[in-house]
C-alpha cells in the first residue's frame, strides 16, 4: 500500500465489539472476522481521514515498534482485506 | 461437550414468495401464513439470538419483503447489535421500501437471479415481469448504496449463462457473487431430471470461476458453490452441525439447518416454548450430530472428519436412507459409484419443470 494512500472502511464493514466472545470483530457482508489485538489496533486508527504512513507512524509512537516493521504488517494485514473488499483506499 | 455460540442465523420469516423456483430450499411441507410468528415474537428471538452470540443476521424466506414489518425487524435487529443480510428476489421491494429499509439500518443486500435475460429468469422463477423489475431494483440498491451480493443460482439449463452472470455483477456494482450450483434438497430434489448438471458442465463452471477470480481480483469476490453430485468429497455442510448457525422457520422452529426437516427421527424446538439459547445448547436435534460422536465408519477413522463432517446429513437422509451415514458425494463411501451413475442418468435426463407451490393461507375446512 503507497504511504499517501487513505484507507477507509466501505459502507457496510464496521468494526463491533463481541459482548458474548468478549473480543473485537469485524463484521462484512456475510463474514465476521474476528480480530486480534494487533489487528483491532490498526483497524482502530483507520478514520477515513489519515494516510495510511500516518497511520502507522502514530502506530509506532503507541507502540514503541519501529515504523518500518509496523507498515509491512499493516500492508499485509490491509491488503488482505482490501482482496476481499473489506477496505477501500482512496488517494 | 462444551457447546460453542452460534455465529449466524437464517431468519425465515415466511414461505410466502411471488416466485416459484423448482429449486427452492424451502421444505415442501410449507408453513401455513397463518403460522407464521407475529412482529413481538420476532423481536424476541432477534435479541436472544444476539445475546447467545449470533453477529450475522440473513434476513430470509420465501421473498422477506412479503412481510410488511421487514423494515420494524430490520429495525429491532440493528438495535440488538446484529448484521443485517436480507436475502431477496427483489420482487416486493419499491424504492420507497428500500430507502426504509436503509433508515432502518439494514446493513447488506443479496439479490438472487435466476438467469441472465428475462426468458430464462422468468421461465425459471415462473412470474412473468420478474426480471424487469428485478433489474429496477439493483439500480435502486445501487443508488442508495447499500452493499450488494448478486446469488445466482446454476444448474443444466442456465449454467451456459455463468460468464454473463458474472459480467452483471461487476456492472451492478455488486463487490460478491455467489456462483451457486443448485443442492438438491428441498422442491429441487423433485427436478433433478431437469435441473442437474453434467459433468463437463461442472467442470467447464470450475474453469470459468478460477479465470474471473484470477481476473477480477480485488474487484468482484467470487463465493462458489460447485456442483456437489460431480465432487469427489462433500461439503462442510452449515460448517459442522450445531457448530455455526441455526435457521429459524416462519412458525418458530428451530432448525440446525433449513433441510434438516427431512430427518424424520429428530424433533425440534419451537421459540414459542423454549429460550433460544436452551435450544441451541441442548436440544436434541442439535445434539444428533453434533460433533464426531455420532459417526459411523468411513467417517469414524477419516482424516477429513473434523473437516467435512461427513458432509450434509440431509443428504445422506435423502439418499442412502441414514443421516448418519457418509455423504455419498464422498469417494469413500460405498454409495458413491451409485450416485456418480445416478447424477449421470439425471444429467441426461428430459423432464418439465416442477414448480414450487405457495403455502396455504389457512387450514382448509374440513370435508
């Protein structure tokens, strides 16, 4: 994913906590993906607003992880979703 | 055994439908309108569902939009904290409807076609005008926004029509298609002389959905359902029995799939009776096949049970005369050189089209 570019959830993939399971999903079209902690923090930065390096800029800060490490995972992780259309990028 | 929440829910509110699919999934046996549970009974049971676990909602029946209080149920289902997927033809749908339907939250749309022009959709689903209106209302759907998964239905008379499918979902804007090839339960086990696939046909499928994956990757998302007769190992059916989801009837039954009916030894829960999450963790027809206890061999020692399952126990109901036995689309069982020659005979087969008949409106009077 090019740095400048802006990710952002499509109308009709949203985040929701699992009351019963007790963890963070996300829930598409006829899937619910359930999420680890380092998912559900990546996906929780993503507002539609930022870019996605700053994105995993402010994910390094919270973290203490170096920039570059971040940006690979979350690169995958988006990309992944992206396949599926679960994430939308707009430049 | 510790039982696991279920995942999703098939709400069937109701077996009314302008349609008459000779394939339809809806038992043959249909329930009665005057059966059917009211809008507070709905309400109910959504917010049971989502309190037992339950994230995804399938709005379902027949046609949902025969029910007047869809946009309430929508409505109720989003307020309990569930994902709306309202399965449709589309028929019973305006615009006007649509845009309730969206200030009530629902959340995603699956549209089904029934084939790729107006004589084959319409000769199919047996309701002339079909296709045409259905057409209006993807353009509603794409108007307003909502996310759109295009289910067309395949099987020998309209699978020449794939490609062309598939086409139509990327100009509607849909992100999914299902490519599902008729399972033969329910109204379409009555066609199979008309509706099953050959071979080459099933084949020639697999071909066509591999290239428009490889194609439209990251553009459409290509959900397929292959032509199970034509298989070498059977389907995860309802992803393990008990393990996932659970279907609700039009009068409140509480099925561990929509076939499941076909089972004549297993009794079932009603909602009116019992709590949902009682029914889901220790009813009896959850408890049949629930898990690998149940097995009998080639299942028992296989390497795929926890895999497959042993595949559809309606199936092996249907077919071999034991829920409990192998899906005979498993190369392992006995049975399956007889099936591989029976889809065969089908294929070749010439027969009309059965339609499905609506449900009765009340009890007819006594004689």
């Amino acid at each position: 994913m090019e740095g400048g570019a802006i990710p952002y959830l499509p109308r009709g993939v949203r985040l929701h906590h699992d009351r019963v399971r007790e963890a963070w999903v996300l829930l598409a079209p006829e899937r619910a993906i359930m999420l680890d902690a380092v998912g559900h923090a990546i996906l929780s930065e993503i507002d539609g607003e930022r870019s996605f390096s700053e994105i995993t800029e402010a994910l390094a800060v919270t973290y203490n992880a170096p920039a570059e490490d971040i940006a690979k995972d979350s690169a995958g992780f988006l990309g992944a979703l992206r396949e599926r259309r679960f994430l939308e990028v707009r430049s | 055994m510790t039982v696991r929440p279920p995942i999703a829910m098939l709400a069937e509110l109701t077996h009314r439908c302008p349609l008459s699919c000779p394939y339809c999934s809806n038992p043959v046996e249909l329930t009665r309108v005057d059966r059917e549970l009211d809008t507070d009974t709905w309400k109910s049971v959504l917010r049971q569902a989502a309190d037992l676990g339950v994230l995804q909602l399938h709005l379902s029946g027949g046609e949902p939009a025969s029910r007047r209080d869809l946009e309430e149920l929508v409505s109720a289902a989003r307020d309990a904290g569930l994902y709306t997927n309202l399965i449709t033809s589309g028929i019973g749908l305006s615009e006007r409807r649509l845009k309730a339907l969206d200030d009530a939250g629902l959340d995603h749309i699956q549209l089904s076609l029934q084939g790729t022009n107006p004589e084959m959709a319409d000769e199919i689903g047996g309701y002339a005008g079909g296709f045409k209106r259905k057409m209006m209302v993807a353009d509603w759907i794409g108007a307003i926004g909502f996310p759109l998964t295009l289910n067309a239905v395949l099987h020998r008379r309209n699978l020449h029509q794939l490609p062309r499918a598939i086409e139509m979902a990327v100009e509607m804007g849909a992100r999914r298609i299902e490519v599902a090839t008729v399972q033969f339960h329910g109204w379409a086990l009555k066609n199979r002389d008309t509706l099953m696939p050959t071979r080459a046909q099933a084949r020639e499928a697999d071909t066509i959905v591999a290239e428009a994956r490889a194609r439209l990757k990251g553009t459409l998302v290509i959900d397929y359902v292959p032509a199970d007769y034509h298989s070498d190992y059977p389907k995860r059916c309802m992803g393990g029995w008990g393990t996932t989801g659970l279907n609700i009837a039009p009068d409140g039954k509480v099925l561990p799939c929509h076939a499941a009916e076909t089972i004549p030894h297993l009794s079932f829960d009603n909602v009116r009776d019992r709590p949902l999450r009682d029914i889901w963790d220790h009813g009896a027809a959850f408890d049949a096949y629930r898990g690998t206890d149940w097995m009998q061999e080639p299942c028992r020692s296989c390497d795929r049970a926890k895999v497959d399952f042993g595949g559809c126990r309606c199936q092996a109901m249907a077919i071999v005369g034991d829920a409990a036995a192998t899906d005979p689309v498993c190369i392992k069982s006995p049975h399956h050189g007889a099936l591989e020659a029976r889809a065969a005979a089908h294929s070749e087969a010439e027969a009309d089209l059965i339609y499905r008949s609506p449900p009765l409106r009340s009890v007819e009077p006594a004689e």
